[in-house]
C-alpha cells in the first residue's frame, strides 16, 4: 500500500450520534436544501430503473438512510447497506419506518476501500456523496475497484463536478484552503470519467441535479 491510499475514509471517525442526526436534518432544512433531497432523491430512483431495476443494491455508504425508500419500492430487492460510522448506521435504523428497515437482510459497519462482501455480492451498488471526499486519484480508484468487485452489473455513483456555477465557485474557495484529506472537493469531469474507465465501467447516463447550476451529479455506469 502507498502511504497516498488512504487505510480507511479520512472522515469516518467524524461522526457520532450527535452530528450523524445533524446530518439526517439538515437536508430537510430551508428550501434549497430541500428542493436538493428532492431532486437527488428522484435521480437515484431514475438511475435504478436506468440500470434495469436491479432486484439486488448496496447502499454504500447509505449516510442516514435517505435513498432507503427509493431502494424499497421494488417489493422484491434485496437491500443491504452499509457505512463506516456507527453513529451514521444507528441514525439510519431508528430514523426509517419499520417496514423500510425490515426489508435490509445486512446492516453493517463498511469500509468502501475493503468491502467486506463476495465478488458479485449484489447487482447493483448505490454510492452516494463519498468520492468527492476523496483528495486523491488513488483513494478514487481503489474505492471505484472495490464497487466494481462486489456488483455483477453496474454501480451508481455520486460527487461534485466542474462545468456548473456551484463548482466555479467552490473550486476558488478550496484554492484557498488548507484543510485536510476529508474536505469536500469539485472533481475534473474529464479526470474522473477517465478513472471510471480505468475501474472496469462505461458510463451509462450522466444525471446532473440541476443542470448549470449544481455541482452534484450521478453516473449511471455498467460493468465493462
């Protein structure tokens, strides 16, 4: 291992219950944010059924479970999910309604650069809001492998790009930062479609929340 891969997300030791609950309200908080959980909301239903309603999906990391209703409108998938924070997972389990939580057959404490799963564990793998944490090509990379280790068919993905009014602005505030591996960082369209590529995936769909104006944008991709 390469002292640029990470050993474990530089985040996951963020989280305690606290925060993990934080997190899960401050997406429902003021209508910009809300009008964003919508709409992201929307798009990962979009990019299941672009990805041909896979009957099996990782949620990874699944956060506080926001997706989880999209995952189980299929009355028949098998759901899994898993994150690497505690706090996050119980957050998630007493914030989704019984029925949603009981249709999970694994709820698990995650690394994304090991999963813990078999080759071929699931048809699907659903990851949102992780790669644009990731300072370098190498964690991208490594994470992207373990994806495409554990789908059979194809994997979604979420993070910030340029090209939008959002990234221009975030990528002069992050020229002015020295935080540290874990800050959130806008990602070159051309650099990580070239790491997609370079993972094992062809891009299916490219989904943006709002086009020209937000920096959040989902691949569709399949396997090559």
């Amino acid at each position: 291992m390469t002292a640029a891969v990470q050993a474990k997300p530089p985040f996951s030791d963020k989280y305690d219950l606290a925060l993990a609950r934080a997190y899960l309200e401050k997406h429902h908080r003021g209508l910009r944010r809300r009008l964003t959980t919508w709409r992201e909301t929307h798009l990962a239903g979009r990019a299941l059924k672009l990805a041909g309603n896979p009957e099996s999906v990782l949620d990874m990391p699944c956060g506080a479970g926001r997706f989880w209703p999209v995952l189980a409108s299929n009355p028949t998938r098998r759901l899994l999910a898993g994150d690497v924070s505690p706090a996050m997972l119980q957050i998630a389990a007493g914030a989704a309604e019984p029925a949603v939580l009981a249709r999970f057959e694994t709820l698990a404490l995650m690394d994304a650069f090991a999963l813990d799963l078999p080759d071929g564990a699931v048809e699907h793998v659903l990851c949102m809001r992780l790669l644009h944490h990731m300072a370098t090509a190498a964690d991208r990379l490594r994470i992207l492998r373990e994806l495409h280790r554990v789908a059979r068919r194809g994997v979604t993905v979420s993070l910030w790009v340029d090209g939008n009014l959002q990234a221009r602005r975030r990528m002069r505030q992050n020229a002015r930062t020295t935080r540290a591996d874990g800050y959130r960082r806008v990602v070159k369209r051309a650099v990580i479609e070239a790491e997609l590529a370079q993972a094992g995936f062809v891009i299916r769909r490219r989904l943006d929340v709002l086009p020209g104006l937000s920096m959040l944008r989902l691949y569709v991709l399949d396997k090559v």
